[in-house]
C-alpha cells in the first residue's frame, strides 16, 4: 500500500512517501480500506520522537483514519465489509488500509462526509472525554479552552457550548479570534499580546474560571494554577509549548479545585465499550447538526509534511484532512 512511513524519529521533514507492507487484521480486528485520515499535534509528536510513547520504526503515522470496511478478523460481531467507519489508534492512519480494534471504531451516519468524520474521534472524542466524563462540565459554567483554534481545543470550544457552558477560548494571535467566536466563544483571550491573568480577571470578576482545558503547559499552565474558580477543575491535556509545567500544591487545596488528568487514547483502550458509546453519540451530534467540525483544509497524501509544519507552527484553524481516495 502506499503511505506516509516514519523511518526514524527526525520530525516532519525526515517522512517519506512509498510502499509500506498492507496489514492484515488479527482477532477481534477489522481492516479499513482508507479514503481520508486526519493531522493532528500527536502526530507531530509522534514522528518527533516527543510523545508518551514511541512504536518500533518504521511504522505508519496518523491516530485516525475513516473509510470502508474491507476485511475482518477472526471474533469481529460488530462490523461487516463495506461498513462506513471512523476508526482509531496511535498509528496506522495515513496509509491506504488501517488495522484497528472493533472497539476502536464506530459506523458514520448517512449524510456525515469522510473528511468532516475524519476529524472527530481523536479531537471531539479528547474534547467529550475531558469534558463530559473527567470534568463533569455543568450548563453555566465557565470553561477556559487555550489552544482554541487548534483541532483538540476548536472541538472543545463547540462542544462547551453545546453543553451550555460560558465558553473563554485562549488564542495566540487575534486572527483566530473570528473562528473561535462562530464556533461559541464568548469572550477570548490573546495570551500572546495581552495578560492573561487580569483578562480571565476582568471576564470572571474576580472568581476565577470552574474548568480550564490546558492544552499549551508551560507558562499558561503555571499562570491558570493561580486563576481557578473554588471547586474548579484544572485539566491539563498536553504541552503544545514544549515545557512540562510543574503547580504549587498549596493553591488547589486553596481553592479547593482539582488538577484533572486527560489521557484519552488510554481511556479509549481501558474502556472500550464506553469509548464506542462516546463515539456514536459525537457521531449522532454531528449527524443532527449540533456539532460542527471545521475542517480548514483537504490536502493530498504526498502534502503530509507541509500539514505538519503547519500544525507545529500553530498557524492551523481546525483541521487538516488527507485524502488518501
């Protein structure tokens, strides 16, 4: 099969484009012949060499892929060839066929396109997985999203409203400041221009915000430890700034609030019967119109690392989409 082969862990620009060995699906495994396959910053890590984990190269990048259900393995109930299927896993998604667990992917509605369903299962399933099940986002609520013009935090943002939360979306630049507003933000922050403490002041009164999903670490990080409402959840769910931040433990037993972990491709492993109920009711969402994922580009397989750069450099507004078919 053709695919994007990561054969060392250099970056973007060290993948190749070529001829990978075509997996075959194990027990309780299905096989997806792949029409689009989402980029995301785990990516970037991952053929970085900086993720939590790192597979044996070469290996195929891509956490996501959607397309056709071609083959199954030996124990597979849940799905039959020619389904339409979102799937996940750490790697495998940018190839032309993708192996995952029966668990790990869900059918697609009639009428949700490829590329629109590409992006959904790592970014609004990290979203819903934060939000609704570690959490416990209430109607009313005042929910900080930073990073909230990248995939994971554009996500959060629409599904915060969705929830009825009052959605704050922290942004680097003002150009972002449009997308994050149409997608249900009602007050933004430019932490690159201006204080983040005295504007999630100013917004909140003085109280602090009840979540905030920290996607950036570092700085940001250190700064929203000092910024969270009594009973609030701070959720770190990655380090998009490359610095790993450490919190005075004197502040959450202050407030009263609580650093909440995000690992969702682990939950998806540990719970796989309540990561598919995840999946379908984002899928249903977006089915119904209640969801809606941006999908900033489509772009050819072979533009892979052009996607990437991108996507490190934060110059991404939602997602980008390979289409492999």
């Amino acid at each position: 099969m053709q695919a994007v082969i990561c054969q060392s862990f250099d970056g973007p620009q060290a993948l190749e484009i070529g001829q990978f060995a075509d997996p075959a699906p194990g027990p309780g495994e299905i096989l997806v012949e792949v029409h689009a396959a989402p980029v995301s910053f785990m990516d970037v890590l991952m053929v970085s060499g900086r993720y939590q984990m790192q597979p044996a190269t070469p290996f195929v990048p891509g956490s996501d892929a959607v397309g056709i259900v071609a083959g199954l393995g030996p124990g597979v109930t849940r799905f039959r060839r020619g389904d339409r299927v979102a799937c996940t896993r750490f790697v495998g998604g940018h190839g032309e066929l993708m192996v995952a667990g029966e668990w790990e992917a869900v059918r697609i509605p009639d009428g949700v396109p490829f590329e629109q369903a590409a992006t959904l299962l790592y970014a609004y399933g990290t979203a819903y997985y934060a939000l609704v099940e570690r959490a416990r986002l209430r109607p009313g609520e005042s929910l900080f999203v930073t990073g909230a013009a990248g995939g994971v935090g554009l996500a959060a943002v629409d599904l915060g409203r969705h929830l009825g939360a009052r959605v704050i979306a922290g942004i680097g630049s003002d150009d972002k400041a449009a997308l994050v507003r149409a997608y249900g933000a009602c007050e933004t922050v430019n932490y690159g221009a201006e204080s983040l403490k005295e504007r999630i002041k100013a917004i909140t009164h003085g109280t602090g915000v009840d979540v905030c999903l920290e996607i950036i670490g570092g700085e940001v990080f250190e700064q929203m430890t000092r910024l969270m409402a009594w009973g609030g959840r701070l959720m770190p769910i990655g380090f998009a700034s490359g610095t790993i931040p450490s919190a005075p433990m004197n502040l959450p037993l202050l407030k009263s609030y609580s650093i909440v972990g995000v690992f969702y491709g682990a939950s998806v492993k540990r719970d796989p019967h309540g990561s598919v109920a995840m999946f379908e009711t984002i899928m249903r969402l977006v089915a119904a119109g209640e969801l809606r994922p941006c999908v900033q580009q489509v772009v050819p397989l072979a533009e892979v690392r052009e996607a990437m750069r991108a996507i490190a450099d934060r110059s991404v507004q939602g997602r980008i989409v390979l289409r492999l078919r």
